[in-house]
C-alpha cells in the first residue's frame, strides 16, 4: 500500500546542511519519519503535540531539537550521557537520540502515561540508546544514580528559565553542560538568570538567538556550564 504523501516529512538535506551543517543519511531519514508516524498515532490516545502537520513537525520538534545541540553536531559519534527533562512526547531526546547513536539519552517526565507511551514508540523504533524514567528532575537529581552524572542535559519548555537551570544543573559532571531552549529571551532576563547559575555552580557560557528555516520565527538557546559542585 502506498504511504499517504500528506503523511511525508519533507526532504530537507539542504536546509539541513545550511542551518547546522549537518543532515541525516538515509537511515535517519527513515527514523524520523516513523518518528512522525507514531507520534500522530499516539496523539489519538495522548495529548502529545498540537504540531501534526509535516513542515511544522519538522521544523518545531526535529529541526529545532538538533538546533539546539548544532555544537555537539561534529562530534556525533562521541560517548556522551545525556538527559531530557520533561520530555513529554520525546523532544528533544529522541531526535538527538537519532542523530547521535553513540550517546545514551535519558527521557525523564513525571507523567507515567507518556513515559509508557514512549517505551513503546522506543520498541516499535528500535531504538538501542535510549533510557526512560519516570520522576521528577528535583526528585533524581537527589538519587545517586543520576546526580551528577549527564554530560548533557536539555530542557525545553518547561518553567522559567532559573527553574530549568535549578532542575538540570545538579544532574550534570563538572563540565557538563545545560541546553535550555526558550523562544524570546531579553538581557534583563539574562540579568535574572546570572546569580541563579552562580550559586548552582555554573556560568552562561553562551546565549544563540536564531530564526527557524520555514516559518522564520525567532528562538533562543541558553548555553549553561557547570563549573563546580555546589
């Protein structure tokens, strides 16, 4: 049976290599549209995403996912331990997932239902590198097993900005690094973020503004780096 072409993610290698020089082979290709698949599938059970149509798909959860690590891009097949917090339908872990198969990415949410759900598109994906966790992050960040521990930790939508560093940077090594995405971001905000970074024992090593390839809005990426334990 034909696949329904409404259905198809649209091809954008080019876009891809322009953005963040970098694209997927073929493989991923595939991967994220099955990705797309069962996400609109489980959106019929689960309130997972409003963004269903392809273009839009592609661009607000799998492009705007890589987006944010563009810098870790040239070292994809490094070993790195990762971690989404709040992951709700899986971004941006599972795209990063995808895109780096050496690296172990950790999708935590505090919703057991979408944690089932994500276990399941894991196994029907074949997905090898992915851990999910059911907690919340203020809750394992207090566990051994996972406090200080990530090389990497990503956190999209989720609270105010001093809120997203509070929950990431107490799971991360020395060194490690906190990607918050936002949407807008001001210089008083920055201003507000500083002191909260300090006392957990970090600096803002980078804020990225961008705009999106296909609907040109402008977004923002928080670069934190853990510098000590506090």
């Amino acid at each position: 049976m034909a696949k329904d072409s409404s259905l198809l993610l649209p091809q954008m290698g080019e876009v891809w290599q322009q953005s963040i020089n970098w694209q997927p082979d073929s493989t991923q290709e595939q991967m994220f549209q099955r990705l797309y698949e069962g996400i609109l599938l489980g959106n019929r059970q689960l309130n997972l995403t409003r963004i269903t149509q392809p273009e839009e798909f592609w661009e607000k959860h799998l492009w705007d996912s890589l987006r944010g690590v563009a810098s870790l891009l040239p070292s994809v097949s490094a070993n790195l331990k990762m971690i989404d917090i709040g992951t709700g339908a899986g971004f941006p872990g599972l795209p990063v997932a995808i895109a780096f198969p050496q690296s172990s990415v950790t999708l935590l949410d505090s919703t057991r239902k979408k944690i089932t759900f994500l276990v399941s598109l894991i196994s029907e994906l074949g997905i090898e590198n992915v851990i999910p966790l059911i907690g919340r992050a203020e809750a394992i960040a207090q566990q051994q097993d996972y406090c200080q521990t990530y090389d990497i930790a990503m956190i999209r939508a989720v609270g105010s900005a001093s809120v997203c560093a509070e929950y990431a940077l107490p799971l991360l090594k020395v060194g490690g690094l906190a990607i918050l995405y936002r949407g807008t971001w001001t210089d008083e905000e920055t201003q507000t973020l500083k002191p909260v970074v300090t006392e957990l024992g970090g600096v803002i090593e980078a804020i990225e503004q961008f705009t999106t390839p296909l609907s040109h809005s402008i977004r923002h990426c928080l670069y934190l780096r853990l510098t000590r334990h506090f």
